[in-house]
C-alpha cells in the first residue's frame, strides 16, 4: 500500500461527491434518458485497461453480420472540437481523438462512429439524423447516468479485477464496487485462452452475480504484425525468432503484450506512457537514440493498434517512418460456455427491441 494510505482521506471525499451524484438521479433531480431503440453499453468500474475498444469492435462486427444497422458512440477524449461529430477518415486525430480515430481506420466503413461528451444529446442526434440505425454501442459509457442503456457490459480485468481494487485516488475505480448492480452481463476480459474450472468458479464467487446477470469470458488474440506506415521505405521483414524489442506504448495496461512477445524477443526495451499519452519529438528522439545505440543486429519497435494513430501525426511519421516499426494487430475470442452465449444475449437483445420489433 506505501503512501497510497495517505490518500484514503481525499477517496472519502471522491466517495461523498459520487454519492450525491448517484443521489441527484434516484430523487429524480437529474433524469435518466431511455431511448427507442437498442442502446448496448460497454465499459468497467476502473479507468481504463480491461479492453472496451476492442470488445466494442467485436460486438459491432458481430451485430453488422447479422445485418444490423450499427453506430458506435464515444466520448472523443483529448479531442480539440467540441459536440457532436460524425467521424470519417477526412477527420484528424485532434479533431476526434485517439480512439475515433482508431475506430474509424480500423472497422467496417459500414459501421457509423460518432463522437459526442454528453451521450443522451449524441444518442438523440444518431436517432434524429440516422434513422436507419438499428443499435448503438457505447464506448466507456457505464459512469454516464444520464443514459439507461438497454443492456449494460461490464468488464473486468482478469488479472486486475474490480474486486481487488480500490476507489479513486488511492486505486483506479471510478465508484464504488457495488454500482456493479447495474450491470447485465459481467466480462471476464484478458483471460488466459485456457484455464482451471477452479479458478472460474473462484471468480464467480467473487462477482455474485444477481439473477438477472450472467459471466462470461473472453481471451486476446494477437494477430501478424503489421508496418504502421502503409508508405514507409523500411523493406526487412518481421525477425522470426531471437530479437530484441523496443516497445513504445501510451495504453493502460500494456503487460499482456509484453508477456506476448516475450515468446520470442530476447530482450524488451520498454518505453511505456500513461494512456491516451500524445507522443513529443523528444520522447521520439529518446526512442531513437537508444534504437541506434543498441548492437542487436535484429531489433524491432513494436507499438500497439491504439498507438498508431498519435505516431501518424506529421513531425512524429517523419522521424519513424523508415525503421522496422510494426504494430500488432488485436482481436477478442468467447470461451465457449454451455450454460450462457454472450453472442445470442446481444442478437436477441437488438432483435427484440430494435425499432421495427
């Protein structure tokens, strides 16, 4: 715990300041929105790490091959505009932040994105101005109240679990462990792809789930590299074995790709900064000095699919476009479970409440 002790006086105040919130909506002074169609929200008790963006890509592919009308909503965090904006590959990273950013080069064109702070005025713009949208998932929505969401996923880090942590600021949630009532289906994120029934029973014990809510699980899967530069000149393949790797990430919880790639690196230089962090010229320039220094003949930087869009920004691309600089390319599996299928909860979900229901 060291100095954290310290700061448990300023998490009662957080506390209080929470609970007068969540107080102002149970009296009815502050309104809850519902809307009429399928408002799926994705997102955890802690600040970051448990894997929304990924888990929301899953759930909006799977949904568009059912032939679902999909939008994505979020924040757009560490954006330079202001309100409600309907991203396309023409926006910069300022003008939509990181993750829309992300979003809108990385998934199906036919999924729509969209940023916008308050998500009850986003969610009733999408509806006004897009009525052929069948669902709308929310990226990082569950502390917004102000919207009731049809169904609530909560994830939860498998090896940092709610559970285990603490309230802001001694820990990293952002309430209190049992605002985990509001969920539907809780996600065990981040898992390993195999293991002991034992230790899935102790998670349920732990979680204690309501009736009304399920468990489910789900893994990483990591795919081939890929240049982050589509035009760089660097013309070497990916090292096959024996390497050493320069890793250069601004993520919340980078430990499950350091673990990946120990499979084969040698050795892992890491230059890790806080999340959504936007990369200077000098943290470049320190990445750079060290890279050339180094006497491994096979070396490699290796960043993550989130990194990519803040190293697209121009004095940023001009210093790293021609080094071996590759990005691993992230997707989400399902344990296969007998007793519950988080694919057909969704489907059924959207199915039964859509519009035209």
């Amino acid at each position: 715990m060291g100095f954290r002790f310290l700061l448990f006086p300023f998490q009662w105040v957080y506390l209080f300041i929470l609970t007068i919130k969540k107080l102002f909506f149970a009296l009815g002074i502050k309104k809850r929105h519902s809307f009429d169609l399928p408002v799926i929200c994705v997102g955890n008790l802690c600040i970051g790490g448990s894997g929304k963006t990924p888990h929301t890509k899953y759930f909006a592919n799977l949904l568009l091959r059912n032939k679902f009308d999909v939008a994505i909503l979020l924040r757009g965090y560490k954006r330079s505009t202001k309100g409600f904006i309907h991203c396309n590959k023409k926006h910069t990273l300022k003008e939509i932040g990181d993750e829309a950013y992300e979003y809108v080069h990385s998934v199906n064109r036919k999924i729509k994105i969209f940023v916008c702070k308050q998500r009850e005025k986003g969610i009733k713009r999408i509806i006004n101005d897009f009525p052929e949208t069948d669902v709308i998932l929310m990226d990082d929505g569950f502390q917004h109240l102000k919207v009731k969401a049809g169904l609530n996923l909560l994830l939860t880090d498998y090896l940092n679990p709610f559970w285990k942590d603490f309230i802001l600021p001694v820990g990293s949630l952002r309430e209190h462990k049992s605002a985990k009532r509001r969920a539907d289906i809780f996600i065990v994120s981040k898992t390993p792809k195999v293991f002991s029934p034992i230790i899935k029973r102790d998670i349920e014990e732990k979680i204690n789930p309501a009736n009304y809510q399920n468990i489910a699980y789900s893994y990483i899967k990591y795919g081939e590299p890929k240049l982050v530069y589509k035009d760089s000149e660097y013309e070497g393949d990916y090292p096959e074995n024996i390497y050493s790797v320069f890793l250069l990430c601004g993520i919340a919880n980078p430990y499950p790709l350091e673990e990946y790639l120990r499979r084969d690196a040698v050795e892992i230089i890491k230059y890790i900064y806080p999340d959504h962090h936007v990369y200077s010229e000098s943290d470049i320039d320190r990445l750079l000095y060290d890279f050339n220094r180094h006497l491994m003949k096979k070396k490699v930087i290796i960043t993550t699919e989130k990194d990519v869009a803040r190293l697209m920004l121009p004095e940023i691309k001009e210093k790293l476009i021609n080094l071996p600089l590759f990005y691993i390319p992230i997707s989400i599996g399902i344990h296969d479970d007998k007793m519950f299928n988080l694919e057909n909860k969704i489907i059924e979900y959207v199915r039964e409440n859509r519009k035209d229901s």
